[in-house]
C-alpha cells in the first residue's frame, strides 16, 4: 500500500540511481523473489503499518517494497548514520514508502528520523540493534499498545532484548532472526568476511598480503573475516576473552595472542566483538607506525576513540573515510570509518545473496509474528526450525542444488535406540 506519509530525505532527484541499485540488488535475491510472490498472493500484511530500522540501502530497500507488496504501508529509516544511501531513499518514496533517513545526519538528527519512523504507530517493526524497541520503551511508551510485535536482525539487539525479556520489561514479541542458522552461518560468517576487506580495500587502496591483520573475536562475525584475511595472504592474529573459542582460532590455524602481545605486530586490525574499549590507549602506545585501525561490531565504541585523541596531537582527513592520528612521538594511526562497521559506513555492507537469505528470514518471521502475537506473549522467541529450513531448502532450489532424502528405514535406524 503506498503511503500518504510526507517523508524526510536528502534529494529525490536522486531516484533513477536508487532504482538501478535496487534493481540490480532485488534480481539476486530468488529466496526473497519468492516470499513477494506468497505476501502478494495472501496480502499478508494487508492494512498494517510496518516501521522499519535497517542500514538503509538497496537490499533493504528491496526488503521495504516486499513488506509493501504482502499490503502493508511501510515506514523506514537507518540504523547507522553512516550507512544510509540518498539515491536509495529516493527511489522508495517514489515507489510510495515513508522514507526519514540521509546519510551523516547529526546525533540529533539521527535520533529525530527513528522517532518520526515510530511515530508512524507500527503495527509491526524490525530492528536492527534495538533502536526502534528503545524508543518506543522510553519516550514513546503511548505508541507501544500499538506494536504487535516484530524482529531483531543483529547479536547485538539480541543481548539486549533478551536482557529487557530477562527483567520482564519487554512490551511485546520480537523474533530473534539473528540467531537463526540461514543468519548467522551465512551473514555473520561469510557475509561479514567479505564485506569488511571490501570495505577496507577500497577504502585504504593498500595491499593486504604479507601483512599482519588482527582480528579481535572469533564469534561467527570474527571467523569470516579471518578466513577471508588469511585467502588474502595476510599473517592472521586472532584475540579473543573465550578460552573455547581461542582454542577453535588456535586449530582454524590461526595464531592467539593476547591484545597487549597483537598490538605490537598488527598492520590491519579489525574489531568485531560487540564489546567495548576492545583497543584503547595501553594497545595504541605499543602500535607500529601506520598501523589502521577497523571496526566491525555493531557500535562504534570498540575502538576508544577518546584515548586515541588523547595520545595525538593533531588529526586529520587524509582520504576519504581514513582519519589520521599523530601521535607525540612521531607515529600515526589511522582509523577507517570514525571506528562505525567499515563494511556499511565504507562500503554496500553484504553482498545481495547473502542479505537474500537474512532478509527472508525477516520477512517470514515478521509474519510469523504477525500470525502468533497473542499466543507468543511479550517474549524474544526463535525464528521456528520449518522457516530457516524453508529458506535453505528455497536458496538450494535457487541455486538447482538437489539433496537426498531420508529413507523410512534410515529414518527408523536414527529414531532407534536398539538397532545396529
Ligand atoms: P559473537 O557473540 O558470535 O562473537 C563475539 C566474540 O567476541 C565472542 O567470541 C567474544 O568472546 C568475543 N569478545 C568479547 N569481548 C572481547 C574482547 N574484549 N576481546 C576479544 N574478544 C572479545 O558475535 P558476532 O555474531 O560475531 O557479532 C559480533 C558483533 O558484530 C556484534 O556487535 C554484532 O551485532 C555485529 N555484527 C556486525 C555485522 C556487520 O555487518 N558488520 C554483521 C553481523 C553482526
Ligand atoms: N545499529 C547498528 C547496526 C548493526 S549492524 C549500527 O550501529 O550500525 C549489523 C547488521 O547489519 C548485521 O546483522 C547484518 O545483517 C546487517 N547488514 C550487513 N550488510 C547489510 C546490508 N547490505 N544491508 C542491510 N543490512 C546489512
């Protein structure tokens, strides 16, 4: 359904790139192909509103029109300042979507365009982080009665739900769609991993191969990035806090250090940890000259910016998404993207077959949502095992994989306990 709401972007003149984008996007993503063509069929969403918080560019847009197609009059906005393309926005107000997002708005600006997006009065909502669930659990509690429920899209947003949940605070229902299968494997891993050296290499324009890359946690996100380091010939240093996953690192093959002992040989280092002050002064004092500094964990607070500036003694722009800081004795470091996901704010985020199958999980959970609110209560919940296996089986059909099938005989061997 288009809306009659009046949106807020940067220049609408910007359309026909944000079409090709969308386009080009919306023709590698068969999965989600294929959930459009159920939502347009049921109308599933028919006389719904849906506000949507998701790093605002032509996956997401596609994800947009796709709500928009099962009837719903859709709202959406960024979930980083950084990562919101103009061209994109255009095209969705053209296509009848409210759109309140631009890119690099101010703090206050940012925070003005998600509670514009909330006030639309959602019936439904996904979020990307939590943004959207704030807002309507602090200074919009009256639109909350509104919200049916909705879905969380990252580990972060997850934590914090789950720790709302945890204290009885939570609202209303959301799906955790991050903690699916057909998210994590795909998206953290490999989704992640290819998309921060692109970010990184075209960003720095510097070679990778024979340099020393730290990765700071080995989560699902940390693994894809190493990975992909290592097939660029870097040396990969992982750090980690879990003695379990230092272990799986060690045997992946890569090297563990603790960050005091990594600090002192990275050339690249990547942050993708969820955590904060990841590397702060005490790592910085003990940096090589030159050394660049990523990030690519949900907040931009991974890499201490403060004490970094506190070490310099002057900063400067030397290239588009490359902060130089020189340090007292001489050397600098260099921080990619203001220390925000250097895949998103430095490049298109994952590629379109990966945020095909995310973004499938989104759209069937919220209508999962949408079908089971009452009986669901105000709790995180799974996305449910039939989904994520539906979308596997969809992207194999997509991709003319065939697999076998358990015989009856095989499926009673399993189900045995007595046979042999
Ligand atoms: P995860 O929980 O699987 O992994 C995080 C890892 O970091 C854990 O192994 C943890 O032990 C480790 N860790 C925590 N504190 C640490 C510290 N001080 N030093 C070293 N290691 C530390 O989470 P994930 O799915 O890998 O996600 C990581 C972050 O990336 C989250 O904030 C998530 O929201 C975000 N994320 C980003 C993208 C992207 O596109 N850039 C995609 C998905 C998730
Ligand atoms: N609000 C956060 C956003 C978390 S980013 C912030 O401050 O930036 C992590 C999420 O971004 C991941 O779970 C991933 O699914 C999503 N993502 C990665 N590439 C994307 C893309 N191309 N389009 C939309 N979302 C993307």
């Amino acid at each position: 359904m288009r809306t009659s709401l009046q949106s807020v972007i940067k220049d609408p003149s910007l359309a026909p790139e944000g079409r090709l984008k969308i386009d080009w996007a919306s023709a590698h993503m068969p999965v989600l192909n294929r959930i459009r063509e159920q939502f347009e069929r049921e109308q599933s969403f028919k006389g719904l509103r849906v506000a949507i918080s998701l790093h605002l560019e032509a996956k997401t847009a596609y994800l947009a029109k796709v709500v928009q197609a099962g009837g719903a009059e859709v709202a959406i906005t960024g979930s980083n300042p950084l990562s919101t393309q103009d061209d994109v926005c255009a095209a969705l107000v053209e296509d009848g979507i409210a759109v309140f997002a631009k890119y690099n708005p101010t703090p206050e600006e940012y925070h003005n365009l998600l509670v514009k997006t909330v006030e639309t009065k959602p019936d439904l909502i996904i979020d990307d982080g939590g943004d959207l669930v704030t807002i309507l659990h602090t200074e919009r509690q009256d639109l909350i009665s509104n919200v049916r429920g909705g879905a969380e899209e990252t580990t972060t947003g997850i934590l914090r739900l789950k720790a709302m949940d945890k204290e009885g605070s939570l609202k209303f229902p959301m799906v955790a769609v991050n903690d699916a299968y057909c998210k994590y494997l795909f998206d953290n891993r490999y989704g992640t991993g290819q998309s921060v050296w692109d970010g990184i290499n075209r960003t720095t324009n510097l070679v990778v191969a024979g340099k020393t890359v730290v990765v700071n946690g080995y989560g699902w996100c940390g693994k894809g990035v190493a990975m992909r380091a290592k097939g660029l010939g870097a040396n990969v240093v992982v750090t980690e806090v879990d003695a379990i996953k230092a272990v799986e690192a060690y045997m992946d093959g890569f090297t563990v250090l603790s960050m005091d002992e990594a600090s002192k040989v990275g050339e690249f280092f990547v942050t993708v940890t969820g955590n904060r002050d990841v590397i702060r002064g005490r790592h910085i004092a003990n940096m090589k000259d030159g050394a660049i500094l990523s990030n690519a964990g949900h907040f931009d607070v991974e890499v201490n910016l403060v004490e970094l500036a506190e070490l310099a003694v002057s900063k400067r722009t030397v290239r588009r998404n490359i902060e130089e800081y020189a340090l007292k004795d001489g050397r600098r470091i260099y921080v990619l993207a203001e220390g925000r996901l250097v895949n998103l704010a430095a490049g298109d985020g994952h590629p379109a077959e990966i945020m095909d199958m995310t973004f499938a999980l989104q759209a069937l959970s919220l209508k999962y949502v949408n079908d089971n609110y009452a009986s669901i209560g105000n709790r995180v919940v799974n996305v449910p095992y039939e989904l994520d296996e539906q979308v596997a089986r969809t992207k194999l059909e997509s991709l003319g994989i065939s697999i076998d099938r358990l015989t009856d005989e095989q499926k009673a061997y399993l189900d045995s306990w007595a046979s042999h």
